[in-house]
C-alpha cells in the first residue's frame, strides 16, 4: 500500500450522497479495523471510489451497503473489497534511489561480507511489487546461487487484489524507464506474441519474496528481532499520529540490533523512538547498547516458520520450516515430504486440454509439474524413496466451461497415477466435490490443514482456472509462438513458458 497521499476527485452529479453521520460510521469502521484514518477532506473520494461498488452490489445509498460491510464476517468479504478500493497504489522500481545506494553499499555489503548467512527482509506495504522485486534485484546481485534458493523477503500489504498482480511479477517494459538496463535486465523474462511488451521476473529473483495480506496496525506482528532490513515507505501516510507513532515502534523492535528501517520521504516523524537512531535521509538503525552500531554477531533465535503462497501453475519448496498456502479449484496440489529429513514442498496445477494416454503434451504437463517438485525436494537433501505424498483439490468448479467437470478427473487421476507409478505412498487425500479448497501445508512437518473455501469464492475460482486452463492447452497445442517451449528446465513456475530470455 504504497503512494502518495490521497487526493479528492470532483464529485459526479449521478453519485448517491453521502451523509455526514454515514461518513462518520465509515471513519470509524476503517480507523478501527485497519488504522486507515479519513480525515473530512477525502470525503468525496471515498464517494468517488465507492460509487462503482454499490452499484455492483446492487446498493442503493452509502447506508445499505454499510450495512452490507457490517454483516458480511468473511475476512476476505466485501469489508476487504471496501479497503482495496479506497488505498492507492502508486509505486516505481528503485524508487528513491538513495535507499538502495544505502541498502546495496552499507547494509548488504556488510552482512553479506560478514559471512553471518543471507540476510531476511521484509517489506511493509509492498503495493504491486516493485518495491521487493528491486529489493530482491539487489540481493541476488550479492548472494551466491546456493543461497537464493528460498525466501528471504517478506513482502506484505492490506490489498488482497495487488499481492495477487504482485506475486505474478509482470510488469510493462515501460516500467523500468530510467533504471539503467544491466542493472535490472539480467532478472526478467520478455514476453512474446501477445505479452509482447512485458516482462516478468524469473523464478530465480521470485523465489526470493513470500508475499502475504498483513494489516501493520493489527496484533499479528512477526517475532521480535527477525529482520535485519525493514521497509515501510509511504505507508505511514495512511494513520493518524498516535498509530504512526505505534506502528514505528513496533518495526523498530522488528529489527535485529544493528539493522536498518527505511521509510517514505514525507515519513521523517518519528518521535520519540528510542531504539532508533537516524543515520541517513529517512534511513534509520535499530540501537545496539545505546548507539547506532553495526553488529558482529547474530542473536540465535529459534526459527520460525516461514509462510508463502502458491497460485495456479507455481511451486514452493523448502529445506527450513515453512508454512504454504494455496487456493485450490479443478487444480490439484501435490504436497510432497521426507519426513525424516524435514524438506518439503507444494505445486499447483492443471493439466491442459488432451488425453492422458500415451506421451501426449497433457501427460507431459502433469509429469512436469511433478519432477520439479521431486528434483526441488532432492536438491535440498532429501530422497525419493522416502517421499511421502498428500493430494488435495480436483473439485468440479468449471462446470460452466465446456469440458470443465472431465478436467477435474483428469488431475485426479493423473495424480494419483503418477504417485503410484512412482512409487510415493500416498498418506492423505481430499479430492473431488463440488467447493474451493484453502490448504495449509507444513514443509517441515507434512502437516496439512484443510478447509471448505465456501460457495462465495467458487466463481472467482472458476474465472481463475478457466483462463489458465486456456493457455496451458493453447501452449500443448501448438499454438503459442514457435520460439517459446512448453518447459523450462531452469523454472519452477511453469507460467514462465510464455517468456524468453529479455537478453542475449
């Protein structure tokens, strides 16, 4: 949630009024719930951005659909739809530049150098992702190829819909305007035929960000001490002073000692924050014995779950304790494990249009999709003979899309026939149904916990799969761009096969 501050558009005649009284309700709705302070002036904006809303929702004045907000306990409900619509999000690759400067030469350079292991950070109120894309630019820039394996940024935000185009990691070309091209050309893909015009990060720089919702005036804050770099920039914007204040305190203790905040450029008001002592232009260090200190020893902290995301055609693999989550439609997530060396990971996909039988591209898909999670899984210690497998989704939500119930069964039986096949012992299993799935999976554990989505999320889901469904099975079909192969070895989001090298 990064940008400048609001803005009031002119109202239109054909928008519904908003009262005062109701306007006050909403104030302390978003105060209340997320620390989102509206002062009077943006009164017409929260007008202007609404307005689309009600009408969506079939409202006909502001006090029923705040109504609609109040009654709806869904967590990702109409309340989240509400906050993704009023933040803005304005963002640029390397914005201020003198951050990363201090970041690259000061901060980097010294815990990389110190040999103390690769370095955890994390960004608060990451927008659409340009912020921990360039933060992860220049880590990888630094860290050696056996440390770039698995997530070291933690990259949050309170809207749920640019996570979603975060994660994804495709931006226009246009974009990168005035970032020097050897500096960020070596890390994204170029796309070809009709993604002509964009690029997208490699599964190399994306595998360095765990993006996840996080509301920073909630009570659900990371361990003390886990980050040695925090970012919060253009965030604080969005709070009145006394949540400013709580909010800076609370990433302050955020921080190792010795490790480094850096915030928006109208952000510089902290107070009176005794951990921090400024050491740059909106760049601040944790205290370590009362001064500003690099530290030449990491405390030994118990380690703590890491949590990630997988979409529809992406994979998560970790050999350190990891928590990941996905959403699961007509997909199927395999879950594999070794329980006695504690690696594991999760995909996620969908076999595209064509018969099982034979070496057939559908067949291909599903094999790949496998093997790289087996082939991530073994890079990381474990062994095949001991892989232990947990399958979930396959449920029929494209029963509106031509085909759409035969390709929930396809997935079903190509999983289970691949593990049998192979020889992985199947352990646990909730396929088939008619409803969504949201799975947590434990890497280090092989703890799965599963739950009904809900009927609510079951249309958003299908949209979702049908469009990837039809470029899986334009791609095994021949009809993508001669130059662009079904698979890269080199990847674990299988997506990235819409893409080239952006370079020679």
């Amino acid at each position: 949630m990064i940008g400048k501050p609001l803005t009031t558009p002119r109202r239109s005649s054909s928008m519904p009024e908003l009262r005062p009284e109701t306007f006050r309700r909403f104030q302390e709705l978003l105060r209340e719930r997320v620390g989102i302070f509206l002062g009077a002036p943006k009164r017409q904006l929260l007008i202007s951005r609404l307005a689309k809303r009600l009408r969506a929702r079939g409202c006909a004045d502001f006090e029923s659909y705040l109504e609609l907000v109040l009654a709806d306990e869904d967590p990702a409900g109409e309340f989240q739809e509400m906050v993704n619509r009023i933040t803005t999000n304005k963002t640029d690759f390397f914005r201020e530049s003198h951050h990363f400067r201090h970041l690259r030469d000061e901060v980097l350079d010294r815990l990389v150098r110190a040999g103390e292991g690769a370095p955890r950070i994390w960004s608060a109120g990451c927008s659409t992702g340009e912020e921990p894309y360039s933060i992860a630019m220049e880590l990888a820039s630094m860290l050696p190829a056996s440390e770039r394996r698995e997530p070291l940024i933690r990259a949050t935000d309170i809207d749920t819909q640019v996570l979603l185009r975060a994660a994804e990691g495709v931006y226009p070309q246009g974009r990168f305007r005035g970032v020097p091209v050897d500096r960020w050309q070596p890390w994204f893909l170029r796309g070809t035929g009709r993604h002509d015009g964009t690029v997208k990060a490699r599964e190399q720089l994306r595998r360095l960000i765990a993006f996840e919702q996080h509301n920073l005036t909630s009570d659900r804050w990371p361990d003390r001490g886990s980050f040695d770099v925090v970012f919060c920039r253009n965030t604080l914007i969005y709070f009145d002073r006394p949540t400013q204040q709580k909010v800076v305190r609370r990433l302050a203790r955020s921080l190792r000692e010795g490790g480094t905040l850096f915030l928006g450029h109208s952000e510089n008001m902290l107070g009176d924050v005794p951990e921090l002592v400024q050491v740059g232009q909106t760049t601040f260090e944790r205290r370590t014995g009362g001064h500003a200190a690099a530290v030449t020893k990491r405390p030994q902290l118990k380690e703590r779950p890491f949590e990630a995301r997988v979409y529809a055609g992406g994979m998560f693999c970790s050999g350190r304790p990891a928590v990941v989550r996905t959403l699961l439609g007509s997909c199927v997530a395999a879950c594999l494990y070794d329980p006695k060396a504690r690696i594991g990971g999760m995909n996620h996909f969908l076999l595209p249009e064509g018969r099982l039988e034979g070496a057939g591209r559908a067949l291909a898909y599903g094999v790949h999709a496998m093997e790289t999670l087996v082939n991530e899984i073994m890079q990381r210690g474990g062994e095949r003979r001991r892989l232990k497998a947990k399958l979930f989704g396959a449920a029929s939500v494209l029963t509106d899309f031509a085909g759409g119930r035969a390709v929930a069964e396809r997935n079903q039986a190509f999983a289970r026939g691949y593990l049998e096949a192979e020889g992985i012992e199947l352990v646990a299993h909730k396929l088939g149904g008619e409803r969504p799935l949201d799975v947590r999976f434990e890497t280090h554990t092989g703890r799965a916990f599963v739950r009904d989505a809900g009927s609510d999320r079951r249309r958003a889901t299908a949209s979702v799969e049908a469009e990837y469904f039809r470029q899986i099975s334009e791609i095994a079909a021949g009809k993508a761009s001669p130059e662009t192969t079904m698979f890269d070895k080199s990847t674990a989001q299988t997506d990235d096969i819409l893409f080239e090298d952006s370079h020679e």
